[in-house]
C-alpha cells in the first residue's frame, strides 16, 4: 500500500533513562545503525527531546521502528545489568 503523500506516516517514541548518562549511551547504540532505506524512512534522534520516525510506506514505518525497538531493548538491558547510578 503506497503513501498519498511524502512523510504522511510517523510514530513518536519517548524513553525516559534514569540519567542522561545512560541516555546518551542508548543514543550512541542506536546512531551507528543507518535506515536501509533512507530515501523511505527518515529517523531523528535527541537525547533531550523525542524520537521521530516518518515513512512514505505504513510496511516500512513498521519494520524501522521495529528494529530500532530491538536495539533499544538491549541498550536498556545492558544499562541496567552494566550501568552505575
């Protein structure tokens, strides 16, 4: 199913960490992973605001936001087996 319009897909993800030291190690984990389709997924990333994804297709919105879901659980699991408060 096509898009009507450009970027007329997105979801909002807000992840609050204990400290900012925690959520900067999250945001380095999760930059080094690129959209394999750029052109089709945009993401942006803050560390003090908000995460944004926005796809020209709902199957690609979908499958982005899963895998970064993915890598966002085990940022988070190894913060709280590794990480000092």
């Amino acid at each position: 199913m096509a898009a009507t319009a450009p970027w007329d897909l997105s979801c909002h993800l807000d992840v609050n960490f204990k400290t900012e030291q925690h959520a900067f190690i999250a945001y380095t984990s999760l930059a080094v992973d690129k959209e394999l389709q750029p052109d089709k997924v945009r993401r942006v990333m803050s560390v003090s605001t908000q995460q944004a994804f926005c796809s020209v297709e709902a199957r690609l919105l979908r499958a982005s936001f899963s895998a970064f879901v993915d890598v966002l659980t085990l940022a988070t699991r190894t913060i709280r087996e590794y990480g000092q408060d």
